[in-house]
C-alpha cells in the first residue's frame, strides 16, 4: 500500500512538472520558444508572489502563460508584452521594476543596508581594538595575587 501510495505521488510530481514545463509546446519556432522561456522566468506571478510564471501552478500563471504565448504569436515585441502586463498588473509583475520615483526605495535599499552595515562595522571594530589593545591597569594587591597563583601552578 505505501509503494503505491508513493508511485501516484511520484507520478502527480512528475506530471504536473511536464504540464508546466510544456506549456509553451505549441510554439514551433525555436526563436519564439527562447524568448518565451525568458519572459515566463522575468515575469512574477502576481498571486503566488515571489514565483515566476513559469514556476507556478496557479490558475493565473497558467493563464498568463498562455497569454504570453499569444502575444508572442501574434507578433508582439518583449518589450509590448511587458508594457501589457504592467498596464495590467503593475510592475509588481516584473521581477526586475524600472528605475523610477515609486521604485527607488527597492532599487537603493540595498545599498543603504550596505553602507550602514560597512559603517557599523567599520564602529565595532574600531571599539573593539579601543578597548582590547589597552593593557589591564592593576593594582598592587592584583598583582600580588596573580605572581602568587602562578607560583602555585609552577609547583
């Protein structure tokens, strides 16, 4: 029962991995093909979140594909499908957005989280070297104490 059980679970993988991964079998040019392929991977499923297209099992994604492949078909241009899809759906649906107002934050982001990272460092370390290259200052009682310990130890 267990082997059966994992064979329909193997089988469900497999097939559902070959539905997604020729959906775009319609498409007997091998140049339209290649850049079908790129834009399912540009283009992020808007339900799934952080998935491309060609990734999703979603019904939207399998219709966006579908989409995509018509647009393809019909003679539009990368650029014109992308256009299409961000009238539509925003430029959420890419997952590379174009540097403008509403972007920057996404696009500089990185770089601020960066340079505050390299700044803190850069106060960490030097606090760091502050407090451990001054030598202890001790007392004469410490002292004592400690030439007394090592005295025990050589014994």
């Amino acid at each position: 029962m267990k082997l059966l059980s994992y064979g329909l679970l193997l089988f469900s993988l497999v097939a559902n991995a070959w539905a997604i991964d020729n959906a775009g079998i319609e498409l007997s040019d091998p140049e339209h093909r290649a850049r079908y392929q790129v834009l399912i991977e540009e283009l992020r499923c808007v339900v799934c979140q952080n998935q491309a297209i060609s990734d999703s099992n979603a019904e939207l994604a399998q219709d966006l594909r579908d989409r995509v492949r018509e647009m393809i078909l019909s003679g539009m241009t990368d650029t014109e499908i992308k256009t299409f899809l961000v009238n539509r759906y925003g430029d959420f649906v890419l997952y590379r957005p174009p540097l403008q107002k509403n972007t920057y934050v996404l696009w500089l982001a990185p770089l601020v989280i960066f340079l505050v990272a390299i700044v803190s460092l850069f106060f960490v370390i030097r606090r760091h070297r502050r407090t451990t290259l001054k030598a202890p200052v001790l007392t004469d009682a410490e002292r004592a104490k400690i030439d007394k310990a090592l005295k025990q130890d050589e014994q």
